[in-house]
C-alpha cells in the first residue's frame, strides 16, 4: 500500500531529513513510525501526503509512484488519505459538524450524505453529542477525536497520524490508539508516527524505527 | 465510548465502498457543487454583513470610483444625442458674382433647387441683405452714405436629409462653385465640426479617465481580498491538507470579489441616479435655450444591468488575480 524506495529529504538548507529509507507498508496492516524528536517522522508522513517531495528515491502509494504526480493531482490525492494531526488542524470558527464534514464537502457530496456520514464517524469517536459544539470548548482529547473523525469521515483507506496522542494522558493515549486499531481491523492500512514507546510496544505491531533520518529496524526486505 | 451497531457498519465497514468520493455519481456530484456554491456565495456575503462598517466604506469607494466616470459618460451621450439634431442646421452660403440680373440669379437658383442633393434654396436679394446687416450691426447710417450696395446676392441652401455627411456637402461645394455667376461657396458647418471634435475628446477622456478609476476598483478590490486571505490562512491551510483543490480554495475569495463589485455598482448606480436628478433642471433648460429636444440623460435599465455587470466583473477579476497569486504560497508546512 505505502513503499519507500531509498527515499532521502533534504531540506532547504542542507539538512538530511531522510537518507536512503526504504521500507512497504501492505494494505489492512497498522504500522508505528517511532524515533527521538527530529529523527525524521514527520517528514516521511509529509512525503506521503505529498507537502513535501523527495529529493532523491521514490514513494509509491496505492500502487501510484507519487514522483509523477502533478500539482493539480495533489489534491486528488490528499482525498484517499485520512490524516491526523498533533495539533488537530480544526478550523475554530466552524463548528465540530462543519469541520468533520469539510472532506465530505470538498469531495462535494449531497448534504443529507453528509449529515449520515458526518454523525456516523461523529458517532465512532463518541462526540455525536457535540456536533453543534465549537472545537474551542472541547477538551484536547476531544479535539483530537474531532480531528480523527474528520480523517475517516471519507473512508480513506490509509489513515496517518502524527503523534495523535502527543498531549494526552495515558489513559486518552489508550483509547485514541484503541480507535486506530478499530480502523485497521475493519481493513484501513494505518501508519501512526509517535514517540510515545511506552504504549506503542503493549499493542503488539510492526514498529519502524528512525534515527537521524536513517531506518535502524521494522523495514521489510 | 459507546457506539451504536448502525455507526460501526456506516463508518467503520469498508463493505460499501461504492459511495467512495470517486464513485459519486454525476448528478450527485452537480448537486453537491451547486449546492456548495450556494453555501460560499452566502457564507462571503454574511462574512461582509459580519463586518459592516468596514465593508460599507469598501463599496463606497468602489461606487464612487464607478460612478464618475459613468455619470460623465451618460451626460456626454446625452450632448451627443442632441448635437445629432443641429447637425442637420448644416448650409451652404452662395455668393453670386455682382453684376448679375434677376433673371439669371433666379434661373442659377432653379438649377440649383434642381439637384437632387438639395433640399430648398432661398434667395436673399442685395437690398435684403443690406437691410439686415443694417438691423444688427449697427452701421445703418454708414452703409447708407455708400452710392450702390456693395452686397452681391446670396443664396441659402439646405441640403437635403440624405446629402449631411461632411463629404456629401464638400461635394455639392464644389458643383455649385463650378457654376457659371457663383463667386464664392461658404459652408456653414465649422461650428458642427468643432462640437463634434470637441465631443469626441469628451468622449476619450471620459475612457480614460474610466479606465484609470477601473484599474483603481481592481486594485481595491485586491487588496481588501489580499487581507482577507491572509486573515484566513489557516483555514486555506487545512482545506488543502484534506485535499480542496485550488478551485475549492479559490471559491470563497471569488464570491467576496463578486460581492464587493456588486455592491459598489449598486452605490454607484445610486449616485448616478442622484447626480442626474440634480442636473435635470439646470439641463432642460439649457436645451430649450438652444431650441432642441428636451435633454434627458438617463442609465435606464439596460445601462444599470451593464453597470452591475461591470461591477461584478471587475470584482471578480481583482479576486482572482489576487487570490491565485497568493495561493500558491500557502500551503500546508
Ligand atoms: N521545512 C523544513 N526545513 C528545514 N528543516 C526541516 C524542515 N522540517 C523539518 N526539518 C528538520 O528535519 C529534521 C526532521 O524533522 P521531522 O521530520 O519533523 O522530525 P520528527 O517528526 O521525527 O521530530 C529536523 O531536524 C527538522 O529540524
Ligand atoms: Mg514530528
């Protein structure tokens, strides 16, 4: 589903982001991106998610060499994959309705799929409650929630998270993740960057593990 | 958490993955869009509302910067309009040599009414002409101390309504001058020509000033968009990181520009109908000074439809010149 061919990033400026990754991620599996802060996680998730480009190896996704890929294709793009954010990414003067529907929006459905499908996924995370709520008075857990929602609403079927647990509590880190894996088991490939070793090694998957921009282990082949 | 059966299958179930955003059909898709449209034009125009103030001083100056040059344009049509009527006053003097009789000038005058250029002829005899010099000059007692009247016979000839054109009456000139007993032709059509050179200029400076005032709307208009994307830029930021493309991004902007130029055309338009009710009286009654059809400039509808077209059109343009050059440097970091 996700392969990394000797992929390297360098960052204006001449810092190695990356050297020379490469890993493949199959679909229905759900893979932790783990590693010291700066070591390269996020960059790798921002190549998959094309904001940024490799500068040297390629990245495949869903069988489509994303180094081919035209500007006007990125968006396109963007809409066959769920993603979370550390920082939740909402938009603060819409409320939790509007802002799980904005994938839904941009795809351009009919609003009463819409309604379904927004207080469906709204419904997954436990905040069917709160639709009509602005972000900016739900707890930072429930943001979160709001932000994973937003990520399936479409029924992406890879979903990424950038350190989706990094401000919580153990006990909301917990269930945030229990919610991925309930993704990944009904076939959503997951890939979860996050520092967080402590609650990644209970759970039992594959872990890839970046140092320096290098790949030190969880690389197939 | 709890969850309900029903959601687990909608949202969690990867068995209908017909109604995957690829696979909506075609008129749901049209719907979805028109509908989406709907919802920007509304949501630009309530975010305009939100602020009133500082957009009721944007589609001032907008409308004032429109309403200038419209109203000078509808005021010069307006001159237009009626200068078309005193063209047709255009006459031919014909001097006739001095020694010629009654009979013949009455024969050349024949000839004359005979062309099919022409209209009527009317002779004025040198004793009439001397009578009427006398009455508004003022040099009565002088001229009557001379021994003979120095005055040749005159003949007055108004072409006829389909002989007006400058080459037509140059062309009757010259025939006429050809004729034997004809000293001298003098075509009364300077002052025309002046009033319509001095209204084309009219007209061009009306343009350019026009044009100048247009090129200040777009300006305005981009910049109050500049702002505008800039005080939303987070939010372009998200739209783009669950994949709006650039014409979703765009969108919103496009409906504040066609906002912001209508309403200015509406002020503008408004302006216009004062200006011209102001200038009603002064203007009827210069026009009855110059015996010509009443002037009543007006935009009329057509000409209020073209205004908000122009309006709309250029708000539309200044938002999307503005917003697609700043587009691309927002993306998501
Ligand atoms: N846009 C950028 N320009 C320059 N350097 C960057 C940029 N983004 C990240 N970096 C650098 O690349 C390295 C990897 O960053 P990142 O992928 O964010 O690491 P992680 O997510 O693992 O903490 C860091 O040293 C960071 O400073
Ligand atoms: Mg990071």
């Amino acid at each position: 589903m996700i392969r990394f061919d000797r992929v390297s990033k360098r960052y204006p400026g001449g810092y190695d982001a990356l050297r020379e990754v490469g890993f493949s991620i199959e679909s229905n599996e759900l893979v932790f991106l783990t590693g010291h802060s700066g070591a390269g996680k996020s960059t790798l998730l921002k190549l998959i998610m094309m904001m940024e480009r490799p500068s040297r190896g390629q990245v495949i996704v869903n069988n489509r060499s994303l180094k081919d890929m035209s500007r006007r294709r990125i968006p396109q793009h963007r809409r066959e994959i769920g993603v979370v954010f550390q920082n939740h990414q909402l938009l603060f003067d819409r409320s939790v309705f509007d802002n799980v529907a904005l994938p839904l929006a941009i795809a351009g459905y009919p609003s009463r799929d819409i309604g379904r499908r927004v207080r469906a996924a709204l419904d997954k995370v436990g905040l069917l409650s709160r639709e009509k709520h602005m972000p900016i008075t739900l707890s930072g857990g429930e943001q979160q929630r709001v932000g994973i929602a937003r990520a399936v609403v479409n029924k992406p079927r890879v979903l990424l998270a950038d350190e989706p647990t990094g401000n919580l509590d153990p006990a909301l880190s917990a269930e945030i993740m229990h919610l991925f894996e309930q993704f990944n088991q009904v076939g959503v490939t997951v890939l979860i960057a996050s520092h967080d070793l402590a609650l990644i090694s209970q759970l039992h998957y594959r872990i890839i593990t970046l140092s320096e921009g290098r790949l030190l282990v969880g690389g197939v082949d | 958490m709890t969850r309900s059966p029903r959601s687990r299958s909608e949202v969690v179930s990867r068995g209908d993955q017909g109604a995957s955003p690829t696979q909506t059909n075609m008129v749901q898709r049209l719907t979805g869009w028109w509908r989406h449209h709907l919802t920007m034009a509304r949501d630009s125009l309530q975010r305009l509302l939100d602020r009133p103030w500082s957009s009721v001083m944007t589609w001032l100056v907008i409308g004032i910067a429109l309403a200038l040059p419209v109203s000078l344009s509808v005021l010069v049509s307006g001159a237009e309009s009626v200068s078309r009527n005193w063209d047709s006053g255009a006459q031919l003097s014909v001097f006739l040599k001095h020694d010629l009789n009654t009979g013949t000038v009455n024969a050349l005058a024949g000839d004359i009414e005979d062309m099919p250029e022409v209209s009527s002829v009317r002779g004025i005899s040198p004793a009439e002409a001397l009578a009427e010099f006398e009455s508004f000059s003022g040099f009565g007692d002088a001229l009557r101390n001379l021994d003979s009247n120095p005055l040749p016979h005159l003949l007055l000839i108004t072409p006829a309504q389909a002989a007006q054109t400058s080459e037509q009456i140059g062309d009757l000139s010259r025939r006429v001058s050809s004729l034997v007993g004809v000293d001298q032709v003098v075509v009364d059509m300077e002052w025309v020509e002046r009033l319509r050179a001095m209204m084309a200029l009219g007209k061009r400076a009306v343009l350019a000033l026009g044009t100048i005032l247009a090129l200040g709307v777009l300006l305005i208009i981009g910049n109050t968009i500049r702002l505008t994307v800039e005080s939303r830029r987070d939010e372009i930021v998200v739209v783009k990181l669950v994949g709006g493309s650039d014409a979703f991004v765009r969108r919103p902007f496009l409906y504040t520009g066609l906002w912001y130029g209508l309403g200015g055309a509406l002020v503008a338009w408004a302006l216009v109908v004062l200006v011209l009710f102001w200038l009603e009286g002064p203007l009827s009654s210069l026009a009855e000074q110059y015996q010509s059809a009443a002037m009543a400039p007006s935009l009329g509808v057509l000409g209020a439809l073209q205004l908000l077209l122009f309006g709309g059109t250029l708000g539309l343009l200044g938002a999307w010149v503005t917003v697609s050059r700043h587009l691309a440097s927002i993306e998501p970091r």
